[in-house]
C-alpha cells in the first residue's frame, strides 16, 4: 500500500486543478466521518463496532478511508512500538471493551483519533494534543453535541497520562488523575481506554508485564478517593462535569 498510497497522495484527477483535487480530498474526509457518526449513533456492540471495522473486509470503515487518515499507516514507529501508527490506532479499536461505559462512542471515536498527532512525526511527544486539535472538526462532522466534543476531546489530550502516572519516576499523584478525571464516568472512559491502547504495545507488555494491573490498581484508588470526596454519590455519574 505505501507506494500506491504515496501515488495517489500526490496525483491530480485528470485535467483538475490541485485545489479541486484538496477540495476533493476534504469532501471525501467530511463523509467519511459522517458515516462514522451514523454508525456510532447505531449504539452498536462492541461486537458489532469491530465487525464494521473489520480490517479483513475492503468494504470495511477501516478500509474506506480517505488517503489522509490511510497516510498513518505508512508512518513507522519505534521503541516499543512494533508496528505503524495506523495499525496500532485499529488495534487499540479491537481491543476496546466499552461494556461499563455511558459513553461509548465518545469513547470509540477517541481511539480512532488519539494518535493522528504522530502524522508528521512518530516520536512527537505532544501527540495528545496535536491529536485533539485535529479532531475537533471531525467531531463535529460526526455530529456530536458539545458535551461529547468536550469529552472526548478530553480523552485523547489525556489518553496517555494513566500509562505515565504507574511509571516509577513519575512525579503524578492520585490527586492529579482525579484533577483531570472528577468524576467516575471520565475515570471509567480514561481507563478503558489506557487499558486497549497499553495492552495493544507488545514491547511494553513484554519488559512490564504487570503494567495493565499497576493501572488498574491506580483507577482503584482513584476511584476510591474521587466517591469518597463527593457529597451525593451521584455526582460520580455526571460526566460531562469537565475539569477547569
């Protein structure tokens, strides 16, 4: 796919101009996106999210899409990382279990989006927020309400931050996940997804194998402190309650 994807990337539509042929790209984008948004508001399974992603079906969500989102796939990565950023991205969606969450297409549209930081660069570190900002507009496109915009924008500026705080050189406290988590809801969305993206590093899994139960431990507490902290336990469920 790289060198076709590199052909296509670059080639006009006969007798087009460049701009029609950007133009094009976007409008092909906006629909995708679109159709994402149609299906996540389908509230399908788990099951049946991942069979409409399937990689195996060229007909697939996953094999649709347009050449700037397939352009992550042709961006190596290194370190623990042992495969693209755009397979990493679809499997972190595979290993997605959203059974316990309220909000699972914030949730679901987050981890297809969490990584699209890494385009121009694999190693860019501020890759949480490059993501976020590039996915605003998509969301919208996906016809999310603001509350849901806000969430999951939240998510993916955050999604590694669980996966840091269990580190041993970490400077982090539990104090500091429930800032960015106040209420159970959001600590619920941030597990989930730490737990598919971290479980889908094979390097990290193999030099710490215990990783995946030092975050849960982490939720534990956090947990924990955050019901203990609210005057009605009810307050733990309002997710859309953003930190400031």
């Amino acid at each position: 796919m790289s060198h076709e994807a590199n052909k296509q990337i670059l080639t006009l539509r006969p007798g087009g101009s460049l701009r029609e042929s950007l133009f094009s790209e976007e409008q092909k984008l906006q629909q995708w996106f679109k159709n994402l948004g149609n299906l996540l508001k389908t509230h399908p399974s788990d099951d049946e999210f991942k069979r409409e992603l399937n990689i195996d079906d060229p007909k697939s969500m996953w094999n649709t899409r347009p050449l700037f989102l397939k352009k992550l796939d042709l961006v190596p990565q290194f370190w623990l990382h042992t495969e693209n950023v755009g397979l990493h991205i679809y499997h972190v969606a595979m290993n997605l279990n959203t059974e316990k969450i309220i909000n699972k297409s914030v949730v679901r549209a987050a981890t297809l989006l969490h990584d699209n930081g890494k385009r121009n660069d694999p190693t860019n570190h501020n890759h949480p927020l490059d993501s976020a900002q590039e996915a605003e507009k998509y969301l919208k496109w996906m016809d999310f309400n603001k509350k849901e915009i806000e969430l999951c924008l939240h998510l993916i500026a955050n999604h590694d931050f669980l996966g840091k705080i269990v580190n041993l050189q970490a400077k982090e406290t539990i104090d500091d996940v429930i800032k960015i988590c106040p209420t159970l809801e959001i600590l619920n969305c941030l597990l989930v997804f730490t737990i598919a993206d971290i479980g889908s590093i094979e390097g990290l899994i193999k030099i710490r194998p215990n990783i995946l139960n030092d975050i849960i431990s982490v939720y534990v507490k956090a947990k924990s402190k955050l019901l203990s902290s609210l005057p009605h336990p009810t307050d733990a469920i309002v997710w859309h309650k953003m930190p400031i």
